[in-house]
C-alpha cells in the first residue's frame, strides 16, 4: 500500500510540473520512466487518472517510442549504436564483448536486475563511434579499455553522475566552416534588425536570399514564414526540428551544441515575423546530454531581454521557447509526425493538405524548420538577402553543412557553399579509394565511384547533409542490408505498403545477402520498390526502398555475385521443415522427401 501510494505522488508530482496537460504526455511518461526504470501497468492506469485520459492511449503511446519501456529494464539500460558506420567500427563485437563481461544475454536483463543490454538506430555519434546509450546518456570512442571500466562502474553500482566525464565527452568536429559556422554572430543582432526595419522587410530579405529548408526536401522558407504570417488565428507556433533521425546524420547536433544562441534567435526572429508567442524545439531523444545546457542557454537569453516577455523593452514582443523530447521514433522526423509527438499522440504522419502553415500544432498555424534553417535566417536578417544569395548556385543558395562518416580520415561537419562536386568533399574529408557514398542517410540516395563529379545542390544532388563513405574493402550489401532492418524498425505501422513493404524487402535482401537469391528475387525487389514509392502515406515508406534500387543500379555486380542461380530458390526449405515430421513418423523412405521438381511448381507465382 505504501509502495503504491509513493507511486502515486511521484506521478502527481511529474504531471502537476507539466500543468497536468494531455498535449505533455511524452514528457511525463519520459520522466516517469527516469523515476522509476519503466513504465508499469500501474504507473500507466495512474499517469492515464492524472490527465483524465483512457489507459489505453498512454499505452499505446508508451509502446509506440522505442525508448519507453513497458517491460523491466535493468538499473544501467546500454544500447550499442547499430548503424552501420558503427558496425564498421566494430561496435557489434564490442556489444557481444560487453555482455560477456557482464554476463547478460543481448536484449535481456542480468538476473539481479541491474543491467540490460542492446542495440538502438543511429545516435548521431557517427563522428566518433562507437558509440553507445545509457540510461539515454551517450558514450562515445568505445572501445574494450573503456568497456572493461564500464563493466566495473556498473558493478560496484557506480552513479552515472560519478562515471569519468571523457566516458561522455561529444566533441564537435567542425572541419571547414563558412558563412554560418565560420562568421562572429552578436546575440540579439536578428531581433534588433526585426525591430528596427519591421516583419515585411525581413520577409523581402528572406525572400532575396533564396533560402531552402535544409532537411533535404527544399521548400522555400520565406514562402513557408508568409503563408503561416497570413493565416487566418491569432495563436501560432513556431517549431524547431532537431530530431534528426537519418543515420550518418549530426550535424544539428552540432549546431545545437555550439551554436545554439543562434538557432533560438531565428526562432525569436521567425516569431516576431509571423506573429506567434510560442516555440518549441523536438529534440531527439539520443540527444538528451544537451538538454541542461540548452536550458541554460534559454534562462539566459531571457534574463537579458532575449526571450520572454517585452524582449529589447518592446511590450509587443513576447516569445518564449520549450525543449521538447523526442523518444526514439524515427519518424517524427516528418514534420506532421512530429507534431502529432508534440501534441502527445502517436507520431503518424497526417494527411496533407492542409499543412502545417494553416492547420499545425493543436490545428493553429505553425512554421516548422529544422535547425540548420532557423540558424541560417538569423544571419540573414542581419546581413541580408544578397549577401546570402552570393555564395550557391541558380537554384541553391548559401552554404550546406555535411556530416560525414564511415571510411574518411577526418570525419565531422564541413560546411561548403551548394554546387561543390562530392570528389572535393571526398578530398577533402580524406576519403582515400572510395567505392561509394550514401547520402542523406538511408532515404537518400547511394551513388558509386562514377559519380563523384555531381554537384550537391537541388539541381543535382540533394541532401539533408550526410555523407556515409564505403572504400574498396567494404561489401556494399552489408550497408543495404542495415538500411532494409532500420526501415522496418522505424516504420510506424500506419500504412499497409510500408509495414509490409519494409518487411518484405528485408527478406529479400537478407535471402540474397546468405547466398539463396536468385534473378527472380532482384526484379521482385525492383517491382516492391516502385510499389512503395507510389503507394507509401509518407515519406519514410516512401524513400525506405532507395538503398536497394539505387544499389541495384549503381552496384549491380555486388548483387550479382552473391545470387545461387539464375532463375528462383525459395529462402524457405521445405524439405529440412518436414525433418521433425519425417522423425516422428518413422519416415526415411523417397515418398517422405520432395523433389525438387515439387519444390519449384510449389514455390512459383
């Protein structure tokens, strides 16, 4: 009864700090899970009475975030990055060293409940994996030295605030810089201009300056801020985006971690132009060593006039700033998921239109940006337009900051105007016999050696910013068959083409990638991927079928050589299937096995 009671206050408590609001939800679930290791029956029918909300939605939310558990997890929770520039850094032997060290099964709990270990997506730690959680926390440069104190640390119960810091030091490689990385930026410069010159003549600047939402789709962000402007409402939002998500992807990391003055003050700045009082930033969950730095930043800025009410002593200009975030759910990327997040829902993607300029957070009107696009208006509301139209090319202005990963010398953050040829970037990042990148992460797109000399713009290749760099020595399939698993584990479910589509093309991959494919099974992957691309109710399912059809066409011998014939093998054996029953019956004789004429007419469309 005691126990139960405590339980209950510890939930009151959380939620009351949340003002006892549904649209909070994932915070409070987050927070109730820090409390206590997982979220219990008990603690889900208590957070559900506290809203006044059915269990059954705080269930269903619990288990739609991977980082919510609704089952037992151990004291220190340790998930080994799994992307696959972590892979090829060795992070899988490091995973199954570390639980042998610990003597736990991988996805299971030790028996005395005080570690559990296993794997998560991409943490944005591309730059210096391996790379690992714990209890959200990132731990980065792993290695068997560092695992061997880890193992020490966790069993003499160490608290994580006692671990030595270099355990969780996230530097930010910023290996070239421009106008946005490399230029001295005054705080509270964008919302003097603002205040100065008026909402419309920043507009007409942002406009000049051509500026494209740097995600990767490319909208126009001067179009995006006036349509929100003139929305209908006098409530509307501004949301950041920094739930970067696409593997092989931090660069926002570091804007976030560096440069985060500046990204609040495009906010403040893009609030004051569209009339909103209100912001938000989604930052992903693997992000979560940044938040009391963040929030220092935000204290600070108000205490200076920067944020809050009367911001430079204008009573008019009034704007404040929450962090919100995000739970491991790859798909809040996609700017309707992630308000559907915000709104403490399912992170499903909505119908468009209307879009979120019109009918956004809570259905008002709301610009959301990522971080990158936030950081570049502020700099172009004081130095203007022109001046950031400069640099680019006809359909790509500006600089694009890249994270680059995987076979290079100096992995990190290069920023270079648009237009620059992916060779100079290679080059320069020292990626030595390169035989092939994947850009943008896993929806984006893989092109090979033949292709070096494109530009990165939106006339050639776009990108949301990542370079994953394959040399020689690597079996491209093993990266496709990593992208194939992740699609399927990020899927949200919501539509059929994707949540069978993903599955369906991982096996495929997986049976030609254990040497049982065949023709037939590269052209069934083709036709799949058309499918989903057509078929598929967002983007996630949409692009989940890239990797495949672009290395089908960029690397066809990599597929090639791993195929057992020509025409069709079925992934499953039938006959080995039929050994229980052949062994239960007494049945060795030819009439017991099928031929492999049988197997063929069976296994045929």
């Amino acid at each position: 009864m005691a126990e139960s009671s405590t339980l209950a206050q510890t939930i009151r408590d959380i939620v009351q700090r949340h003002d006892g609001l549904p649209t909070r939800l994932l915070q409070i679930l987050r927070e109730t899970q820090d409390s206590l290791t997982w979220l219990s029956p008990a603690a889900v029918e208590c957070v559900a009475g506290e809203l006044g909300i059915s269990p059954d939605k705080v269930r269903n939310v619990a288990e739609f975030y991977s980082f919510l558990y609704t089952q037992p997890r151990g004291s220190y929770d340790i998930l080994f990055s799994d992307n696959i520039t972590d892979r090829m850094l060795g992070s899988r032997e490091l995973l199954h060293y570390l639980c042998e060290r610990l003597g736990v099964e991988v996805n299971a709990i030790r028996a005395d409940g005080r570690v559990s270990v296993g794997a998560t997506s991409c943490t944005g730690m591309c730059d210096q994996g391996p790379a690992a959680l714990v209890n959200g926390y990132a731990l980065t440069c792993l290695d068997k030295p560092r695992l061997d104190r880890i193992v020490d640390l966790v069993n003499r119960q160490t608290p994580l605030a006692e671990w030595p810091r270099e355990f969780f030091e996230v530097v930010s490689n910023i290996r070239r810089a421009d106008i946005l990385l490399g230029r001295h930026f005054a705080d509270g410069a964008a919302l003097r201009a603002v205040l100065r010159r008026g909402p419309e003549a920043i507009l007409e600047e942002m406009v000049k300056s051509g500026l494209r939402g740097q995600g990767g789709a490319g909208f126009k962000s001067a179009a995006k801020w006036i349509s929100c402007r003139n929305a209908p409402g006098e409530v509307k939002y501004v949301v950041c985006n920094a739930d970067e998500g696409e593997p092989g992807t931090f660069k926002d990391r570091v804007l976030m971690q560096d440069f985060a003055d500046l990204v609040f003050e495009g906010m403040t700045l893009c609030g004051r132009v569209i009339g909103a009082r209100q912001g938000f930033v989604y930052l992903r969950g693997e992000y979560r060593y940044l938040v009391d730095a963040l929030q220092a930043t935000l204290r600070r800025r108000r205490e200076v006039g920067l944020l809050g009410e009367a911001i430079l002593g204008d009573p008019g200009f009034c704007f404040d700033i929450d962090i919100h975030m995000g739970a491991g759910a790859y798909v809040c990327g996609e700017e309707s998921a992630l308000i559907e997040s915000l709104e403490g829902k399912h992170g499903v993607p909505r119908i468009r239109p209307p879009f979120p300029t019109t009918h956004g957070y809570l259905n008002k009107p709301t610009v959301v940006n990522n971080v990158e696009t936030f950081a570049a208006t502020a700099k172009i509301a004081v130095e203007g337009g022109e001046w950031f139209a400069s640099r680019g090319t006809a359909e790509s202005k500006g600089t694009k900051l890249l994270s680059l990963s995987g076979d290079c010398e100096r992995p990190g953050i290069y920023e270079y105007p648009f237009g620059v040829t992916v060779r100079r970037v290679l080059e320069d990042c020292g990626a030595r016999n390169a035989q092939g990148i994947q850009m943008a992460g896993p929806a984006g797109h893989m092109i090979s050696a033949r292709q070096f000399d494109r530009r990165i713009c939106f006339e050639d290749l776009a990108t949301g910013g990542s370079f994953m760099v394959f040399d020689q020595s690597r079996d491209i399939l093993d990266g496709i068959r990593n992208f194939a698993h992740f699609f399927v584990h990020e899927s949200c479910g919501f539509c059929t083409p994707c949540r069978v589509g993903t599955s369906l093309m991982r096996d495929l991959v997986d049976k030609i990638h254990a040497g049982h494919g065949a023709r037939y099974d590269l052209e069934e992957m083709r036709k799949l991927g058309r499918l989903m691309q057509v078929a598929c109710h967002c983007g996630l399912g949409q692009t989940a079928p890239n990797p495949v059809l672009d290395s089908l066409d960029q690397f066809p011998e990599s597929w090639e050589r791993r195929l057992r014939s020509t025409t069709f093998e079925p992934a499953f054996d039938l006959n080995a299937a039929l050994d229980d029953a052949r062994r239960l019956t007494g049945r060795s004789d030819p009439g017991a096995y099928l031929n492999e004429e049988d197997l063929l007419v069976g296994a045929m469309p």
